[in-house]
C-alpha cells in the first residue's frame, strides 16, 4: 500500500474531503492535490502538521505502512539494596 493510499484512508477515517484535511492540518489545497498527483513528495512539516492536528495518527504507519511498536512495560518488583561493592585500585574490593 502506498503512502498516497494510507494518506488517503486517514482523510477517510475523519470523515473529511481532501479539501476539508488541507485547511484541517494548515496546508493549502493544491499541495495535497500536488502530492496526490506525484507532482510533489510530502515534507517533514507535512507530517509533523498531521501530528499536531491529529495525535493519535500512527505517523509510523503513514510513512512506512508499519504499526508502531509498544514498548513493553516491566513489571519487576522494586528491589532494595542487599550490598554495595567498592572497587579499589589495585583490584582489592570491600563488600558492605
């Protein structure tokens, strides 16, 4: 799928014409149709425009067509210090 297609599923998705989704993010009406037509490739400031109007729009998957991945929470129990290690110099140590 390309990105026109996944641009175009996002103005879907808002219920918008393109039209509507230019004035929306703050473009003019003739750079999208530019984009659509392959005259012109969108910009850095396209995007971070969408991401300014619409959040939750998964930049990663407009640009790329992949899901962002969530990163994984760890769920590991707070842990209390048992000891402390000193390192000396000259390769002794002392454990407290």
């Amino acid at each position: 799928m390309s990105i026109n297609i996944r641009i175009q599923k996002l103005i879907e998705s808002k219920s918008l014409t393109k039209s509507a989704f230019a004035a929306e993010i703050g473009i003019q009406r003739s750079s999208l149709a530019h984009f659509f037509s392959g005259r012109n490739k969108p910009s850095l400031d396209f995007f971070l425009k969408i991401k300014e109007r619409y959040p939750e729009a998964d930049l990663n998957w407009i640009i790329s067509g992949k899901k962002a991945k969530l990163a994984k929470k760890n769920k590991t129990k707070s842990s209390e210090i048992e000891s402390v290690i000193i390192l000396y110099k000259d390769g002794t140590f002392k454990k407290n």
